[in-house]
C-alpha cells in the first residue's frame, strides 16, 4: 500500500459492505421467513472473507484476494439476489 490512509479506507470498505449485507440478509430474513433463511448464507460467508481480508490489510504489503475469495465474495452476492428475486 502506497500510505496507511489507503489500507484504512479499504479496510472501511469491507467493514461497510458487511454491514449492508447483514441489513439486506436480515430484511430477506424478516420479510419472508423460510426462504429469507437462505439469504443468511450471504452475510455469514461475506463476514468471513472480509474478515480476513480485513486481517491481511494490517500487514506491510497484503497479498490480492485469492480466488477462493473472490468466489466466495460473488457468490454472496449471487445468492443475495436469487432470493431478492424470489421475494418479489
């Protein structure tokens, strides 16, 4: 990272997308219970990529994402709008 202020806006940024993805699993949730239980998946496997992206950005020189990540991170969003779309 070229200064701390960069790896402080970025580790915000993982922190903000988290918390809208917490508030939009558990409007899923709210809204319509038995499927909204899926949209939880999301929040949860968001949680934990960004924890530990969170985590590597403490470090001198943090490593990209790897694909497993990404993968995961997509697949949040995914599974956030398959079930958006089953509630409508």
């Amino acid at each position: 990272m070229s200064s701390g202020l960069q790896a402080q806006r970025t580790e915000l940024a993982w922190l903000r997308t988290t918390l809208s993805c917490w508030a939009v699993g558990l409007l899923a949730f709210k809204i319509a219970f038995p499927v909204g239980a899926a949209a939880l998946l999301g929040p949860v496997t968001l949680t934990v990529v960004a924890y530990r992206r969170r985590r590597l950005l403490r470090t001198e020189a943090p490593p990209p994402m790897s694909r497993v990540q990404g993968v995961l991170a997509v697949g949040t969003c995914l599974v956030i709008a398959i079930a958006g779309a089953v509630l409508l």
